[in-house]
C-alpha cells in the first residue's frame, strides 16, 4: 500500500509539473483574478497565477471610485434610469471614438461595445462574490448614476479584489515575487514563458494558453521607460500608481510582435491629495472622483471656480492648466455626507483635508479676498436653484448654503492611468502586427489598448478589468479543454 501511494504521488506530480492543460495569468489584480475565475468555472482543471508583487491586488486594490455598469440591478432598485446604448455613448465621447455629433450605437467601437454590453453582467459578477455594489453615483462625463461603490465608505478596490479573490481560496495556484522575463512563441502560438523568482532563480513555464493582465506604465521610470518613449512631456509629473506599474507585459508582447495602440494616450487625473507634510512627493493618493460626483467643487487659488467639477477628466486637466497657483476641493458636510466614512480616512488619517466654520475662515486661510468666496459660494447657489451654471454643469449632487462649514483640501492633477497597450479583439485575444491573434495569448485589464480611446471614463477601468478578465478566463478554458474553440 505504501509502494502504490508512492507511485500515485509520483504520478501526480509529473501530471502537475505538466502545464498542457493549466491557464496561466500573469498579473494578480482585478482582471486576473477575475480571468482565473471564469477559467475555472468554465473547466480548466489547473489555474497558476504569477505576479511580481508579494502580495495580490496591484492597482485595482487602489482603485476608489467604484465600477460602472448600465442596467445592473442596484440602478432597477433605486429607479436610476440607463442604457447600455447611452453607457457606450458617453464611453465613445469620452475616448474621442467618432464625432461626438455623430456617435450611435450602431458606429459603436466594438471594444466599447462590448464593454458596455457585458457591464450589468459585470456588476452581478461582483455581487455573486458578496461584494456591496449598491452605493450609486454619477461621476464626470456619464449620462446617469452608473458607478457602483459600496456602501460605508469602504475603498471600492479592496473590496471588490477581496470578494473575488476570497472565492479563489484553495483554487489557485499563486507564484508570487515572480518576475516574467520572456513569452516563447513559436510560429505565432504560445508555448510558455521564463521567469526569475524572488531567489533569483531563473526557469521555464511551459504553456500553451496565457493569459497577459500585468498592467499600465503610469509609474514606468524604469531604463526602458514607456513614458520616456511615448509621453516625455509627463515624465516629471506625479502619479496614484504603485512602483509596479512599469509596463512589463506591454514590453513582453513587443518582444513578440504584438501590435501596440494609443500609446501616447495617457490620462492625467484632475485631483490628487497634495500632503501638506511631503508636498512634493512623485507618488501621491487620489482624490477619488467620486468626491466630486458627491458635491465637491472645484476652486483656484483666487478663490474662484472655473469649470464643470463633472465634465470629461481631460476638459477638467485642461481647466486646471491655465490656472495660477493651486487647486483646492471644497466640500460642505452634504457632500462629505455622500461620500461616506471613507472621507475621514483622507482627512483624519493622512491629514489631507481641514475643516473650517464658515467661507470667512476659509477664504483667511486661502489668502483671498471673503467677498471673492462669498461671491462664488452665490453664484453656485444661484446655478443650483437654475438647474445650470455657466460651465454647462446640470447635476448638483449636493446643495451648499452661505451657512455651511466647510472642508478644504489642496488637489494638484497626476497621472493616473494608460489608455494605450496591447492591441485586442472583443474575444481577449492579443493581436500581431498584422492584425491576426497570437494563438494561445489572451489579455485584460490595463495591459491592453483601444477600449477607451484618448481619455477614459470614471469606473471603467475596474469594469474593463472585470469584462476582458472574464472573456479572457472563459476563452483560455475553452482552449485548454479542447473542442470547436480551441483554436482561440
């Protein structure tokens, strides 16, 4: 009995040691985990996932203003009206994906499409996890209360990564401190990859389906730099990223011939926390849009408002780009109110944030004028009760008074997300130079480019992770498994 246990753990390993009929994911946040999900559930008998980082989340963990969805069942709860067709419009405007005069659903960005298609869909999935979906808000540049948050303040990333990731408990192989160094391909297919482990050790990952989920470049300062290459001029602004955004596997599918988009696409986010304590730190925390989409608005260091708190991100960068001096959120205890708890985590954890009793105070603490802040607290209250104030803004999430205490925080505009990446078809997969897929390559989620053209939404990027994430995992299975899509 001993001999045949000997032999059968024998046995086992070499079945194990074989990678023939494994899915491997490169990358350990929202689209991966997301990815190995859906691979598992539609068959795949080994899932080995393989990140850099010591720890699962990457930047989705981050992530703060929640995930969109158009026709999800929170939004039928609460009686918000959407469309999948109006979500993929405002998505299309976003990105500059056709005349914004012309722009149907039908013209649709099949990326886009997709995108929006697969977002109530995406939304469940996060439910059917136990993740709280239900907080809804309507941030800059969409059309209806369409990103989904949870409720009590609790940071939408982390939540929405331990929900999925807790439902791989025990189901997932992780090689973590795993640094991929090449993708081996043979006449256009996959056949693996090598790595270097957190030891230093070097070796080869044999596979034939693998799926890429590795990430952006917006923190690439790396020799080989992204940044350097495709947008010098944003090489010296700061970033919310994490030091492991370094573009790794758009680099690995070059090596390979994979075509590259929209690489000098790179978003800068209109509001990160400046640290009254490290002002000029180069990594710095968001100022989640969301607090914008709760009421907050938007000032110069005169006092003064200048734009739609709610327009497109790039209209608002630009805005804040002829200003003089620094940019300040002011919120009222409504807006902090629909924020959540979560405020209180920026203001009294990482002291970004100070509270004042009356627009007297703060406008001695500003330096300016009371009247000059007296005179915009007016004009806003007078746009409220208008419906419309002279920057085109319509939504008015919260109501200010000249009675209102209000909370100051100092914002500066970083870089936060890359648009650009690996070129890829509605199924996942990752396309050559010529056009065609790369047999056995799939990716999802930052890594990859075309889905939200020049600027992105909002809450899409975690949608987009979830989405591709899961057409990737569901496609990479049916590859493993074999039958009439296993050409994929």
């Amino acid at each position: 009995m001993g001999l045949f246990c000997v032999f059968f753990a024998l046995i086992l390993a070499i079945a194990q040691s074989s990678c023939d009929n494994a899915v491997v994911i490169v990358g350990g946040g929202m689209a991966g985990l997301a990815a190995a999900t859906e691979a598992l559930e539609h068959g795949a008998e080994r899932v080995i996932l393989v990140d850099k980082e010591v720890r699962i989340g990457g930047n989705s963990a981050k992530a703060t203003s929640g995930m969109n969805g158009a026709g999800s069942e929170p939004q039928k709860d609460q009686n918000v009206e959407d469309s999948v067709k109006g979500f993929a419009y405002d998505t299309m405007v976003s990105g500059a994906l056709g005349d914004k005069t012309k722009v149907t659903y039908g013209e649709a960005n099949i990326l886009a499409q997709t995108l929006a298609e697969n977002s109530a869909a995406a939304v469940g999935f996060l439910q059917s996890k136990g993740a709280d979906v239900t907080n809804l808000v309507q941030c800059g540049g969409h059309s209806s209360k369409r990103t989904h948050r949870p409720q009590g303040g609790r940071p939408a990333g982390w939540t929405f990564v331990k929900a999925v990731k807790d439902g791989l408990e025990g189901k997932v192989d992780y090689q973590l401190s795993t640094r991929v160094t090449e993708i081996l391909v043979e006449n256009n297919a996959v056949q693996g990859l090598r790595y270097v482990d957190g030891d230093g050790n070097e070796g080869v990952l044999e596979t034939t389906t693998l799926i890429l989920a590795t990430g952006g470049y917006a923190n690439d300062h790396t020799e080989t730099s992204l940044l350097a290459e495709f947008r010098p001029d944003l090489i010296d602004i700061p970033t919310t990223n994490g030091p492991w955004a370094t573009g790794d596997g758009v680099k690995l599918g070059r090596s390979i011939n994979a075509k590259m988009v929209d690489m000098e696409a790179v978003q800068v986010h209109p509001t990160g926390f400046v640290d009254p304590k490290d002002r000029d730190a180069s990594t710095k925390f968001l100022a989640p849009e969301a607090i914008r989409g709760s009421g907050a608005i938007l000032i110069n260091s005169q006092g003064e408002r200048f734009v739609n708190e709610l327009d497109l991100r790039s209209t608002v960068v630009a805005a804040e780009r002829k200003q003089m001096g620094s940019l300040y959120l002011v919120l009222n205890p409504e807006a902090k109110q629909n924020f959540g708890p979560a405020f209180g985590f920026y203001q009294y954890r990482k002291g970004f944030a100070q509270d004042y009793d009356s627009y007297v105070e703060l406008a001695e603490q500003l330096n300016v004028d009371p009247e000059v802040m007296k005179n915009t607290l007016v004009e806003y209250i007078a746009s409220q009760k208008k419906g419309e104030d002279q920057y085109g803004k319509t939504v008015f999430p919260a109501t200010f008074s000249l009675e209102d205490k209000l909370t100051l925080t100092e914002i500066t505009p970083v870089i936060h997300y890359t648009m650009g990446g690996l070129a890829t078809n509605e199924k996942s997969q990752i396309l050559n130079k010529n056009g065609k897929p790369i047999t056995g390559l799939f990716g999802a989620g930052e890594v990859t480019g075309g889905v939200h053209g020049k600027n992105r939404l909002a809450g899409n990027s975690l949608l987009e992770c979830v989405v591709f994430g899961r057409i990737a995992g569901t496609n990479a299975a049916h590859r493993v498994c074999g039958g009439a899509k296993s050409e994929l």
